[in-house]
C-alpha cells in the first residue's frame, strides 16, 4: 500500500486548511471566558430547562440595573450526573462582581426559578480582569515554549528536518482546533489551553513513534530506495498502533463529553478534535513533509 502516493496532496491540503482556519481567527476571533477576560461566571442549577431570553429578562430588570452587569447572553446548559439523573442549569457571565452583587444575582435567579440548595451543584467563579490578562499571555508563552522545546528535541534525537516537519504539524493541530472553537465560537478558558498543550504532548509522540521506525528502516535501506518509500513502510508499521490508541482515547473522551458536566464539555471538544487531527498529521503530514525535503536534497 503506497500511502505517499499523494503526499503532495497531503501537504497542499494541510497549507489550505491552515490558512482557513488562519482566517477564522482573524475574522470570528475567539470567544474568551472569564478567565481570559476577567468577571464571574455563575452556573445555576434548575429543576427543568430553561431558554436564554427568559434568563436575559430576569436578570435585566430596574433592581439590578445599578449593578451594570454587563451581562453575556445566558447559556443553558443540561447533563446526566453520577446516578443517571437529568439536570439542568444556565451559565451566566457578568463583569468581575463582588461577593455581595453575586448574592443580589443569585437571589434573582431563586426567585424566578427556585432555590439553589447547597447539594444542587452551584458554582461561583470570579478573575479579576487583570489577573485574566496576566493568564493569557502565560497561556501563550506556555504554548510557544513547548513549541521550541519539542523542536529542540526532535532535532536532537532525529535531525533538524524531523523536528521541523513534527513542528508544523503540530502547528496545524493547534491551528485546527482554534479555527473550530472560532468557527463555533465555543468558550476559551484555562482548561482549553490545557486541552492544547495535552494534545501537542500525545501528536507528537505518535510523531516520534513514526520517526523513531524512519530511522531504524534507513539502517537496511536498500540501495535505490527512495525516503518516501522509506517513510511509508514505516507508516504501515506503526499506523495501527496509532489509530487503535487515539480511537480508543477518542471514545473514552466522547463519553465524557456525552454524561460529564457542562463545564468541561469544550475541554473534552477540543481534546476529541485534536487528538483525532494529531492521527492524522502524525501519519500523513509530519512523516510525508520530511520525505519530500529529504528527497530535495
């Protein structure tokens, strides 16, 4: 099976979704969270499901208009919990509110829709919008130091060009998944930047796996084989290990995302996505790019 046939292909389609996904940031942009941006967020538990305008007009009423809320539109949410049982409940997102303003808005939201014992799962969580500057650009560092990291490794135990070709395929990971949270535009918290790094961590070590059997064929080339040719036998060998890991962790993600709670259903999106994008790329972007620099020279 000659999987490097249209390694050409793989390559000039990767560069076109990039440069989509590229756009998607620079036109939708994300949609940051509150750890980004700095406010509270309140996730308030409801006996049955409710719509957003129905939130939206409880909470936009003359009693909390000295607060200047600055409110996003509300988000509903539902899920399955530990026993089996349905629940409900909506995310609300305001500015950096006070404890004291946090009691006024939950107060309005038991009147309207009954109380929030304290086994009802309740959830209060406040950045100040500083600290939420400070977090992004240490989430950005974090990324770009791994990045540079990975590099340096790869170049070490392989070459240059290994590292290279591993590194933009990890780019088009994390470029996936940024252009699908902006394309959705789904919440960007903490835990997406979490996602990201741990989805770099597992791509390229499927990228290692197939570097790793690159150079252990290049020892028996035979006289008149090509990289790619090379490249491919060691894709074969390694594929099925890579595909029957990532599916199994894929499903296992999937189900949580089905019955886990609302809070960490854009983690487990991002972690879905992503590992099944760094299957691919590890197969058919990082090992295909360097057989067609190698075979440049």
């Amino acid at each position: 099976m000659n999987l490097l046939k249209y390694r050409k292909v793989y390559i000039t389609t990767a560069v076109l979704i990039l440069l989509f996904n590229v756009v998607m940031l620079a036109t939708k942009g994300l949609n940051y969270g509150v750890d980004f941006t700095g406010g509270t967020t309140i996730r308030f538990p409801l006996s049955k499901p409710v719509t957003s305008p129905e939130v939206m007009a409880v909470l936009e009423t003359p009693e909390l208009e000295s607060l200047e809320l600055q409110l996003a539109p509300p988000q509903p949410y539902a899920y399955v919990d530990s026993t089996g049982r349905q629940r409900y409940g909506v995310q609300v997102q305001t500015k950096f509110l006070n404890p004291e303003d946090q009691e006024v808005v939950i107060a309005a939201l038991e009147t309207a829709f009954g109380s929030a014992g304290e086994d009802t799962g309740l959830e209060v969580y406040g950045v100040d919008p500083l600290i939420g500057r400070e977090m992004l650009s240490k989430s950005l560092l974090a990324l770009i130091i791994a990045g540079v990291l990975i590099l340096g490794y790869m170049a070490f135990r392989f070459e240059f060009k290994s590292g290279a070709s591993g590194l933009f395929a990890l780019v088009f990971d994390v470029m996936s998944v940024i252009g699908l949270f902006a394309l959705l535009q789904k919440q960007v918290s903490v835990t997406f930047i979490a996602a990201l790094l741990t989805i770099i961590g597992y791509s390229i070590n499927n990228s290692i796996v197939v570097f790793d059997r690159v150079r252990e064929n290049l020892r028996f080339r035979k006289k008149g084989e090509t990289f790619a040719e090379v490249v491919n036998f060691s894709i074969l060998q390694t594929m099925r290990r890579s595909v029957n890991t990532s599916a199994t962790t894929v499903i296992t993600i999937f189900l949580l995302y089905l019955l886990g709670s609302a809070s960490i259903r854009e983690f487990c999106l991002a972690m879905m996505f992503g590992f099944t994008v760094g299957t691919y790329t590890s197969l058919f972007i990082a090992g295909p790019l360097w057989a067609i620099w190698k075979g440049s020279e």
